[in-house]
C-alpha cells in the first residue's frame, strides 16, 4: 500500500504560479512512476505530467512550457511547479503512483485560477 498527501492549492490569478506537492509513504519501494492529473468541473479526469524513477517525463500538451514536474527520491517527494497559470487550469488535482501494477491516488487539491 501506497499513501499520497498532497499539499500546496489554492486560489491564484491568472499569469501566476503555484507549486503542488505529493508526500509518499509506505511500500514505497514498490513504486515506478509518479504524476499529477486533473479533474476540471465537468470534465474527465486527465493527464498532466507524468516522472519515472529514472527521471522521464510526460507532459500534457496543454501544460507544456508552462508546468515542470519533479520528485526528490530522498523525500520520496514528487513536486508539480505551475507557471503562466491560466483559467482553464481550474481543477482538483490529484497526485497518483503506479506501484506493483496498481495506481493510488491522493485526496486531490483545489487549484482555482481567475481570470
């Protein structure tokens, strides 16, 4: 078992900047990849970014130049730093891990963007 808490939402105008970060515990060992999705209000939940033990990455187009996903092993730590926040990034984000074939996901936090 995989726990993820996330930390670092809130309200930001647009133009602005926020970073997310996911704390992981537990059978950490087990994991392979980290990453954030997104759920926007009436939308499917999606991909944002994506970052293997090895250190590559995966980036919705839509964030591209504008989000930079990270992870600090030692902390066991994977980061989501948003830049050039636009209002149609409004959404729950949700941290997740791929470990041994299953995915665990975070509680979500609120990222509200006004324009």
């Amino acid at each position: 078992q995989v726990k993820l808490v996330e930390s670092g939402g809130g309200l930001v105008q647009a133009g602005g900047s926020l970073r997310l970060s996911c704390a992981a515990s537990g059978s950490i060992f087990t994991i392979n990849a980290m990453g954030w999705y997104r759920r926007a209000p009436g939308k499917q939940r999606e991909l944002v970014a994506i970052i293997t033990n090895g250190g590559r990455t995966n980036y919705a187009d839509s964030v591209k130049g504008r989000f930079t996903v990270s992870r600090d092993n030692a902390k066991y730590t994977v980061y989501l730093q948003m830049n050039s926040l636009k209002p149609e990034d409004t959404a729950v984000y949700y941290c997740n891990a791929e470990a041994d074939l299953h995915d665990y996901w975070g509680q979500g936090t609120q990222v509200t963007v006004s324009s």
